[in-house]
C-alpha cells in the first residue's frame, strides 16, 4: 500500500484533468480551471470531502508533478506524442467514437491503437491505486477508459469502482464489429456500478454482456461469471449546473450584450443558433440543408430571418474531422453566395470557442435554438440553452437522437434525417404564438432545474453506494473465465501481464 503521497476517499479519473495550463508574459505557468458541468458537479461533491482527479495534463511528454488546485489535488497522467495519436485520436476517437455513435462515419482499426488504449488504461490504474486510500470511492469517466475499472479491481480490491459513460453505448449489432469487443466489455464489468445516459444505452450494455460474453444476466445487472460478483448498469442522466449558469445569465451585463448581438445582426425578426463542437454526429449539415432549401423556397429569408452557426473547434487532426470541416465551410458559402443579400449573409458562421459569458448571451439573443444530432449522449447545449431562457422566450428544436430528448419532450421534436420534417419543425418553432412557447419555456426549465449536475453527482455517488457488497477477486488475479465460450481474445488480466508487447502488437498491424 502506497506511501507517503496523500491518499483520497474519492477519486475521479478522466481523460483530461479539469484544468489547462496557461503560461503567462512573464514566462510563469499557472493553471485555469475548466469551465465544464463535469467539474462544477464534482466541486460540489468535493466540498464535503477531499478528493483527487486523475488525468492528463494537455501536453505530450512528461507528465507535471501532482498539485493542489481549488481544493482539488489533481494528479496528471504523461501521454507520449505517439500515445496522443494512438490512443486519444486513433482508439479513443477514430475507433470507438464512430462505433458508439451509430456509425456515421466509418470506423478505422489498428491493432497499435488497441495496443496504447490497453496501455494508457494501465496507467491510469496505477495512477489511481496510487492516490485512492482504503475503500475509497473511484469513478471513471467515459468511453477513454474502458479497461480502467477491471485494472482497479485487481490492483485495489478494497476500493468501490464506478463508470460513466457520457457518449452513447451502441447496440450490440454494432458493437460487436470491434475486434476487442470482450476486452471492453470484461474492463468494464470490474466496476460495481455503470452509469449510462439513457436507459437504452444500459440495455445495449447488459444485451451485450449476455451475447458477446455469454454472461448470464437479469433486468439491469449482469453477473461475472465465475466470481458470482454482479454489476449494476443504469441510466442516470447528466446535466448542467443550473443555479450558476441561470445567474450568469441574469447579469446586466450578460443581457446587454445580447442586446447588442440582435442589434449587430441588425435585429432580424427570427434569429437561430447553432452551437456545437465541429463533429459528424452534431447534424450540422442536415440543419443546413433544411435552413437552405427553406430559404430558396422563399419561405424564410435574409434580412427578417438569419442563423448564427458556432463551430467549435475540434479533433483537427483525424481525417473525418477535417473533411466534416471542409464540406461545412463550403456549404456554408454557397448559401450565403446563392442566398444572402449585402449586409445580411444567410448564415454567420464562426469557427471559434468563446467564453462563457458569450454563450450566455447567445442563447439568450437566440429565438429558435436548432439542436439537431444524428446522434448523442446526452447535449448539454440544449439544457444550457433553456437555463438561460429566464425570460421564457425562444424555442428549441430537439433531435429525438439526443439523451436530452428524453427529458425534454416538449421541446420542438424533429429527426433530422427527415430533411422535410426538419423544415416544418423549424416553422413550427417559428410561428408557435409566444404565449404557448413561454409555456413549453416553462415546463423544460422546470425539468432542468429539478435535475441539475448537482444532483446527477449526487444520485451518481448514491447508486454506487447502494451497489452490492462484491465477493472479492481472486487476490492471485486469476482471469474471470466466459460463461460459455472461450474468450476471444486475451482478458484484461493477461493484456496486464503482456504489457510492454506493443512492439510486437505494432507488427501484426493491419495498417
Ligand atoms: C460529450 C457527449 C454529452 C461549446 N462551444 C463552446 C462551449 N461549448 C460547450 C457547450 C457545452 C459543451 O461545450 C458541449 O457539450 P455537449 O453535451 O453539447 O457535447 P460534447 O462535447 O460532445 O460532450 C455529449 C457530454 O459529453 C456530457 O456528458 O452531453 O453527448 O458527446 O457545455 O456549452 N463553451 C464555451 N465556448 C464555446 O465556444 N465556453
């Protein structure tokens, strides 16, 4: 048992840590907090109790030393330059992000990203064994650390393992395409507990435990074979900090620059907004086919009507990103070529990130908020946006393929696939009377605010709690045999002992 580091009764780990580091003029580093839900969620677990976050730092190389930030003790885990490609864009983002969302891009496999996944994980592990104390509770985040809780498990017996994953689990006709299919899903089942978005995605994970695994299963819990332990997959939701960002959006300030921004756009009479990461899964461009065949049919048009389009910046460095990117950009000045008058383009499209007191504003500058993925875990913009309507104006329009969906049915429904659909929902959002779009207002602000990140940490943290007592692993960390067929490929416990074989793992590649 480890040392003389401090050790922590919770211990979050994720892909990044929730700071970025900046150097100032004077050549010093400091670190800034990162605005996200997942960090204000944690501030307020970690107010009643000390806690640690495992994560990577940002920078390839050597990883900094570990460091107190906030009342947070964050311990950063090194990342190579190569592991930054094999793992984070190639596994993590190449591999199992197109997989896990349905597949609208084609999905790419290597075996020497597998190879850098496996051995990132076992990192992180061991960063984690390190800095939790006994019985402490762990919890994993995401879809970048699949084979962490199992590598836990063996490493630390004594502590309680949860997982969330914020993207979608697929269906198990899908899923079943990777070829480390039953790794992922035995480095899972070391948790005690999965947490999921929806409560499909949890049905996708225990169907998938049952078919790939053999493992027998019931209602929402599946048990490992051979150990009797169970584990229990559910949905609980993620969401956005409610109270901080409805204040924000209250601010004088705040409201002024919405004000100005109407103004800027030379107070159209319908002003929509698009705010996502620049990804395949965000249904950008099906928003914009839909917004340009309504424009040519004349039946919406510029100057009365226009769309402001953010595009966040992101994963510049796989393929299908900057293809996305191009084909966005050029669609983008066609309409405003074809369609857009001097002085008032068709659409304002900004390739930039912006603070948060910009987003506020926008979202409240905004009548009709066009949120339309193909696919995704949850979409905190669409709760971010009706937690800054305190005004009860605007209306959302909301892919049904969005784990927000599931929450806020009276928003705007519309699949976006159904370009036509799409068309007359965006009509519909526009020409409802005020007085019935203040009322929907009402009702998905009331859901928000009854069901902020606050909560979500907090029912998160109580379900792993309640998660049955765990008869403990063999400590000689035997592998957990399949319940009827030989496994398919090493379990995590021999991908542990053959660590340091990735170079003959590259060898085998198919790339
Ligand atoms: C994953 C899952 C799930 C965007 N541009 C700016 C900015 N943002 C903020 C938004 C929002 C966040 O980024 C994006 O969150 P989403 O939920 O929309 O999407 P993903 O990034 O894909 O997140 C998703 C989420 O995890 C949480 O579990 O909902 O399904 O894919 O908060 O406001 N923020 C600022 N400037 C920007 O330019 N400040």
């Amino acid at each position: 048992m480890p040392s003389e580091r401090p050790t922590f009764d919770l211990v979050v780990a994720a892909n990044r840590l929730p700071v970025d580091k900046v150097v100032t003029d004077d050549g010093e580093v400091e670190w800034r907090r990162s605005p996200g839900g997942l960090v204000t969620a944690m501030e307020s677990v970690m107010r009643s109790q000390p806690g640690a976050w495992v994560g990577w730092a940002g920078d390839a190389g050597e990883a900094p030393d570990p460091f107190d930030e906030d009342g947070i003790h964050l311990h950063p885990v090194a990342l190579s330059a190569d592991e930054i490609r094999d793992y984070y864009e190639g596994f993590s983002n190449d591999t199992l992000w197109p997989i896990y969302h349905d597949v609208i891009v084609p999905a790419t496999f290597h075996r020497e990203w597998w190879a850098a996944y496996r051995a990132v994980n076992e990192r992180f592990a061991r960063a984690i064994a390190e800095v939790a104390a006994e019985g402490a509770r762990v919890w994993v985040q995401d879809y970048q650390l699949q084979l962490v809780p199992m590598l836990v498990r063996q490493l630390r017996p004594d502590v309680r393992i949860g997982w969330f994953n914020h993207i979608p689990f697929p269906p198990v006709e899908l899923f079943a395409q990777l070829p480390w299919r039953a790794q992922l899903l035995e480095g899972l089942l070391g948790a005690d507990f999965l947490g999921f978005q929806r409560q499909a995605d949890a049905r996708n994970f225990v169907r998938a435990c049952r078919q790939l695994l053999g493992a027998p299963t019931k209602r929402d819990r599946v048990t490992v074979e051979g150990t009797q332990r169970q584990v229990r997959a559910a949905a609980i939701p993620i969401s956005v900090d409610f109270q901080g960002l409805e204040q924000l959006a209250k601010r004088p300030d705040v409201m002024a620059r919405a004000r100005e921004i109407r103004e800027s756009l030379g107070n159209p009479k319908v002003l929509m907004l698009g705010v996502d990461r620049l990804d395949y899964t965000k249904g950008i461009r099906h928003r914009l086919k839909a917004y340009e065949e309504l424009l040519s049919e004349r039946r919406l048009g510029p100057p009365e009507v226009t769309l402001v389009q953010v595009a966040t910046p992101s994963r510049e460095r796989v393929e299908a990103y900057r293809m996305l990117r191009a084909e966005i950009e050029q669609t983008v000045g066609r309409i405003n070529g074809d369609l857009g008058q001097i002085g008032a383009p068709a659409v304002h499209y900004l390739h930039h990130s912006y603070p948060r007191e910009e987003m506020a504003a926008l979202f409240q500058a905004a009548d009709v908020m066009l949120v339309t993925p193909l696919r995704d875990g949850m979409n905190l913009v669409a709760k971010e946006y009706v937690t800054c309507r305190h005004d009860l104006g605007g209306a959302l329009v909301l892919s049904e393929f969005t784990g927000a969906w599931h929450e806020l049915h009276q928003a705007f429904a519309c699949n976006p696939h159904d370009i036509e659909g799409l068309k007359q929902t965006i009509l519909r959002a526009i020409n409802t009377p005020a007085k019935d779009k203040q009322r929907i207002m009402k009702a998905l602000r009331r859901r928000v605010a009854d069901h902020d990140v606050q909560r979500w940490a907090a029912r998160y943290l109580a379900a792993l709690d309640a998660a049955p007592e765990q008869p403990r692993p063999d400590p000689r960390g035997r592998p957990t045999p399949h319940a009827e067929d030989t496994p398919l490929m090493p379990s995590p416990t021999e991908q542990l002992r053959a660590a340091g074989e990735s170079g003959s793992s590259r060898s085998r590649s198919r790339s």
